[in-house]
C-alpha cells in the first residue's frame, strides 16, 4: 500500500507541475521516430541530466531515446527516469558533487559505488548521502575539528552563507546535545534549503525562476517522505516547458 501511495503522489506532482507550468499536462508531439525535435530534447536531456559537456557523441543513444518517445505507451517521465537510470552516470556525478563538496577530494570506489548503487536503486536519497558525509569524522576533522568550526563550515556547505548570530548559537547547543548528523539531516531538511534547490533547479532545468505558487508547491513536495530529488529532476525535465525549449521549436 506504501508503495502504490508513494507513487500516485509522484504521479500526481508531476500532473500538478505541468498544469502550474502550461495550465494541462501534455505529451510530446506525435511526429514520428527520432525526429529531429527530439533528438534536440533528447540532446538537452543528455547535458541537463547527465551533466555532459559534449552531446553530441553518442548518437546512437539519442536516436535510441528519441526513438521512444512517440513509441506506444511511451512518455516524456518512462524516458527521463530511463536515461537517469541506465547507467550510473547521474547517480554518480551527485555523489562524486557531495565527496568534492565536503571532502574536498575524488571518492574512493568502494564508497562511490556503496552511494551511488544505493541512490539509483532507491536504497538511499541524496538527504542520507548528505548526511552521512556531512557527519562524518573526516568533515569534522577536515574544517577545523571544533563544534563551533564544524556549524559555520555546514551553514556555508549546505546553505550557501554564513551563520547569522541566533542561527550560530541554536545549531551550536543542537549538535552539542543531539550530534552532528541530526544536525545536518535538519539543516538539509529545511525550508530554507529546499527552496534554494527549487529555485536552482528551475534555473537548471526552464531558466528562470518558479512563480510563487511553483516554489511553494514544490517546496512542500520535497519535504521528508514526500518526492525524491531525482524525481523533481525527472519532473521539470519532461515538462512540456522544457521540452519547447529544447526541441528547437518542434
């Protein structure tokens, strides 16, 4: 029952996201295989979910995805989640982000493979990964070995800023009485931070800014229990905004 629950609501953000972005919720155009409009979306997909400075070297995987998407039964989600999930590619780049991030050095392959194996298989989010990299003794030790090092080094790491002086003094008696790890799982957590990734993503993904309504609805989405990253990821990406914007007009 969890199970089906969990995915009507990710089937239901994501109608809801296309119905804020275009006012309904509709599938790309039905002109063909591999035409050349989607072989362009495909191309953007390839640089904004793989993260590839060079598109345009694997031609058979483009042809491969835009090929599906006017196959039956097909959509813009099953192909996204498909290129995500093919390879470790997009899995992996989150990871080695958060090594270069907080440990300031490339992943030994026993960790990078634990951490982006249990992230593509839904095992782990990116909030445990996170975590357990910002908790961690080599962090601690790698800004400063102090509790007080440790709180503004997270605040800039997770936030993007420096403490403020209620802020510095709250997360200072937390990770004294509830330890690093809470700390960091609250700080990643908070409304402040999945803000800043709505507002990031969006920038990533459509190149602009959320509306009012876009940044709350999905703020609420990316709260605990609620939509995984990917699946944000997953849902700006099929949105039929971004697939104008990078199918070259159709």
């Amino acid at each position: 029952m969890a199970v089906r629950s969990k995915t009507a609501r990710l089937a239901a953000a994501v109608a809801v996201c296309g119905a804020v972005l275009l006012g309904s919720v509709a599938s790309a155009p039905g002109a063909g295989a591999a035409t050349e409009a989607n072989k362009s979306y495909v191309r953007a997909l390839y640089g904004d979910i793989l993260d590839r400075p060079d598109v345009t070297s694997d031609d058979a995987g483009i042809t491969f995805w835009a090929d599906r998407l006017d196959a039956p039964g097909q959509t813009r989600g099953s192909v996204v989640m498909g290129i995500q999930r093919s390879s470790t590619e997009y899995y992996g780049n989150i990871v080695d982000f958060n090594y270069a991030l907080f440990l300031d050095r490339t992943a030994e392959p026993s960790g990078r493979s634990f951490y982006t194996d249990g992230f593509r298989s839904r095992r782990l989010t990116l909030e445990a990964i996170v975590v357990a990299l910002g908790q961690s003794r080599e962090y601690f030790i790698r800004v400063g070995g102090t509790n007080a090092a440790f709180v503004e080094a997270i605040y800039f790491d997770v936030l993007g800023r420096e403490a403020d002086a209620s802020g510095r003094a709250f997360a200072l008696d937390y990770v004294a009485t509830r330890g690093r790890g809470q700390y960091v799982a609250l700080i990643q957590r908070s409304n402040e931070k999945r803000r800043q990734v709505v507002r990031d993503t969006f920038g990533t993904f459509l190149g602009r800014q959320p509306t009012n309504t876009e940044l709350n609805f999905w703020v609420g989405e990316l709260a605990p229990g609620q939509t995984r990253r990917e699946d944000f990821d997953g849902a700006l990406a099929s949105s039929q905004e971004y697939y104008d914007r990078n199918s070259d007009g159709g």
